[in-house]
C-alpha cells in the first residue's frame, strides 16, 4: 500500500517526547480508561456456542437456566428394595428395576420389588429400604390339593421405614428453567458436569478476543547471536502465549520494519479487536505510531502514562468498521443482514503501542492490554470494572519514583512479596522468576507495607528464592 501524503507527526503528550513528565495519565485512570475501552467493544458482541468439551475455562456469557427437572423423576438413592405400604412385604418375584430401564410398574400396597441406585421408582412407591437395613423369609403354603404348593419370599424391615426415604424426588436439585450459575462463573469441571446433567450439549461463552501482534524495528533478529548492532527479537516470542493465556485469540505474530507506509497498511487491514505494537511510540526518527494512527483516524485514549518502566505506551482507538460476522468455526461466513434484521453495531478496534524495552513492554501489557481484554471478554452487563489485584506486604523497602508508578517483580515468599533484582526495563530475567509485579506508589514503600500485586497468568512459582536474589535498585 502506498500512502500519497507523508504520515504526520502527532503532538508529544507524554515525557519521553515533551520532557513534561506529569502530562501523562496516572497509572490508575490508565487501567481504568483500558476497562471502559474493551466494555465499549464488547457491545453487541453475540454469545457463541461451544460444545462441552471445549468450554473449559471460558466463563458463562448467559445465566446457566435448568433445561429439566433433576432428578428428571423420581430415583432410588441406593440399592435395595421399592415398598409400598407397611411391612412387611411381599417380593415380588419379577426381576429388579435397574437403571435406565423404562418401567411401567406399579407398586401395591404390601408388595416389595428389587431396584438398583438410579433406576426409576416404580409408582405407588412409599420408601426404598437399603439391602443392608432389611431380610427376606421364606413361607411355604400348601394348597387343597396335595400336589399344589407355592413358595414365597417376605421382606422384613431392620430398621423404622420412614415415607420416602432414599428417594430422590423429582426437582429435588433444581426444576426446569431455574438459574443453576449466574454468567461470569468460570466453567470448571464440575460446571460441566452439572450442565451436561441439565441437558446441556454447548454453553454460552463470550467469543474470544482476536489480537494481532506486530513487532516493529529493523534491528531485530529472529534466529542467532546478536551482532553488528542487531539484537535478538524477545517479544514476538513472548505476547503470543502470554496473550493466549489471557484468553485471547492471537491471530498472528508479524515482524514490520521501520517503515511507516507498511505499518499503516497492517494496523489499517487488520481483523482484530486488538492489534498490539511493540516500540515506535516515543518521538525517535523512526518512531512511526503516532503518526499512523493519526493517519488511520485513531483517537488517542492514553498517550503515555506515568509508570516506570514503560511510560511511553499507548492506547487508542481505531475507526470503526461496519461489524463482521463473528465466526462460528469451519465453514463458510455468516451471510450480512437481510434489510428487515436490525443492523448490529459498528465493530469497535483498538491498538496498544507497547514500549520496545522488554519489561517496559511488559509493563504495558499489564497496564493497558490486559484490562482491556479482560473487559472485553466479559459477559454482557458485567461491571466495567478492573479486579481488584490482591495486596500483599513487601519484605524490604522499595525505592520509588518521585513522582510515577513503578513496577517491579516479586516472588511470594511466607506470606511477602520479595522484591527481585534486574528489573530494569530493558531487563527480562526478573520477571522470568517473578510470580507478579508489584505496584509501587510515588515516592516508594516501607518494609510491610502492603502492595498491589499484579499476577501473571500462569501457575505462581514455589521454593526457594530464584538465585538471582531480592534486591532493589
């Protein structure tokens, strides 16, 4: 693509371009302008259906509503005998009701049949009585005739029979059209279990957020030793999966060179909801966001905020485009809307610039990228909100900023966030051992003063403390 008119240069806001460092947002409205960007892109963004076996940890887009009465009818609890009446009673010398069989018995009073856990009680039934809880007797009567006799089997109670005992009534979970979970909850293994009972075969999960990822620089290399002024390219191995496990639908990982018309044509053709850019967002001569976005008709959200490392990130939003089917897996596209069907909102894009330092980048990751997504992948009418991080107390004293944010890794330790060395933002190797970040105020903390902390999201660490060591700089 060829633009015919130079890409303009935008207006420095933050410090890394003015010199005017409380320009920039505050890292709190930073994270919540990120929330309130993914809940407007959220609009009328439909529920898909995904089968059972591949909702795990996907969350409910709709309240999980009963679809039949569980039990479905009535069941025996255990093994044992169905009994109508008082006892004792006569076996009757049919064969057992066992589970999954359709039966049409009917239980007399005085009678008793054989039933299996989970088989369907036979109607007129009064209680089930376990095994365990009963004996059976044998009595031989003769008739007039010498020749005639009949055996039969009676079945005494060990136990007091209580009306109803070890049944399962029908509805006695839930009845049809209940709510069983609300949306939000996050499908586990025993919320599949429990709509798979409630005659579910797919759930109603939020689509998952599409990224695209370009990694911007001519002096990355993808394979090899740094030389000549080149340095390996960190981040286009790390966003892919670090962006999956955010839950997001990471459509592809590009590497664009400083080249302003090439980086226009990627964010401007992109089908993501969110394109995420590594580097190119302060003021350098080949610093070419700004000005894209300005080209692409963005409007800047965030524009630098005050966190170290990782200020000179970005947020913006991209003009609108007329919304696209949402995919619903193999097969061709959804047709485009007949002239009568309401016409669905136009989809809403987003691009965050990630400095180009390695743990700056991440920085901008956790300040912006995951807020927004996070927001985005919500249920409809979820609270347009940020979880609250979970705070914990530092173990040393934390330098801080005078006047921004700092992030820093830490590892938990006996209850403390163990602040780590190498936390600088071109550095990787702390938060390679770091269990999350913590968020230190201006002006830094004291010993046991408690700390936001940011987790990653993957498994937290255990053991010792990495060798590497705690130590602040």
């Amino acid at each position: 693509m060829t633009l015919k008119e130079p890409l303009p240069v935008a207006p420095a806001t933050d410090d890394a371009r003015a010199g005017q460092p409380h320009r920039a947002t505050a890292w709190p409205e930073a994270r919540a302008a990120a929330v309130r960007a993914g809940a407007s892109a959220r609009v009328g963004r439909a529920p898909l259906g995904v089968p059972l076996g591949q909702a795990l940890g996907q969350v409910l887009a709709e309240p999980l509503l009963a679809l039949t009465d569980l039990p479905p009818f009535d069941t025996s609890a255990m093994d044992g005998w169905a009994v109508a009446g008082p006892g004792p009673w006569t076996v009757r010398a049919e064969g057992a009701v066992l589970a999954g069989q359709t039966s049409a018995a009917v239980a007399a009073d005085g009678e008793a049949v054989r039933i299996a856990t989970g088989a369907r009680v036979p109607a007129g039934t009064t209680a089930v009585v376990r095994t365990e809880h009963s004996r059976t007797e044998h009595s031989h009567e003769h008739s007039s005739n010498a020749r005639s006799r009949t055996e039969d089997a009676l079945l005494h109670p060990l136990r007091e029979v209580v009306p109803g005992q070890d049944i399962r009534p029908r509805g006695q979970e839930c009845r049809a059209g209940d709510e069983l979970l609300p949306a939000g909850t996050v499908v586990t293994p025993a919320v599949l279990g429990l709509a798979a009972a409630a005659g579910y075969d797919e759930l109603p999960v939020p689509p998952r957020p599409r990224v695209e990822i370009l990694v911007l620089g001519d002096e990355l290399l993808t394979a090899g030793l740094p030389h000549d002024g080149l340095i390996r390219d960190a981040l286009g191995p790390m966003l892919g999966p670090w962006l999956t496990a955010l839950g997001a639908d990471v459509l592809a990982t590009r590497r664009i060179g400083d080249d302003a018309e090439e980086l226009y044509a990627a964010v401007a053709g992109s089908a993501a909801d969110l394109v995420l850019t590594t580097g190119g967002t302060a003021a350098g001569p080949v610093d070419h966001v700004h000005g894209v976005l300005d080209k692409a008709g963005a409007t800047l959200l965030v524009d630098g905020v005050k966190v170290r490392p990782g200020h000179p990130m970005l947020l913006a939003r991209l003009a609108a485009e007329p919304a696209r089917p949402e995919p619903t897996g193999p097969g061709p596209a959804r047709p485009e809307p007949t002239p009568s069907e309401p016409a669905r909102p136009p989809r809403v894009r987003h691009l965050v610039g990630l400095p180009g330092n390695p743990l700056a980048a991440v920085s901008g990751l956790l300040t912006l990228a995951q807020p927004l997504l996070a927001a985005l992948a919500a249920p409809a009418g979820a609270a347009a909100e940020a979880a609250a991080p979970p705070r914990v107390p530092v173990q040393d004293e934390v330098h801080g900023h005078p006047y921004d944010t700092r992030l820093v890794p830490v590892v938990r330790r006996g209850g403390r966030a163990v602040p780590l060395r190498y936390n600088g933002p071109a550095m990787l190797r702390g938060i390679a051992a770091a269990d999350g970040l913590a968020v230190v105020p201006p002006g830094g903390a004291r010993p046991g003063q408690e700390l936001d902390v940011l987790d990653l999201p993957w498994p937290a660490a255990e053991g010792a403390v990495p060798a590497q060591g705690a130590c602040f700089t």
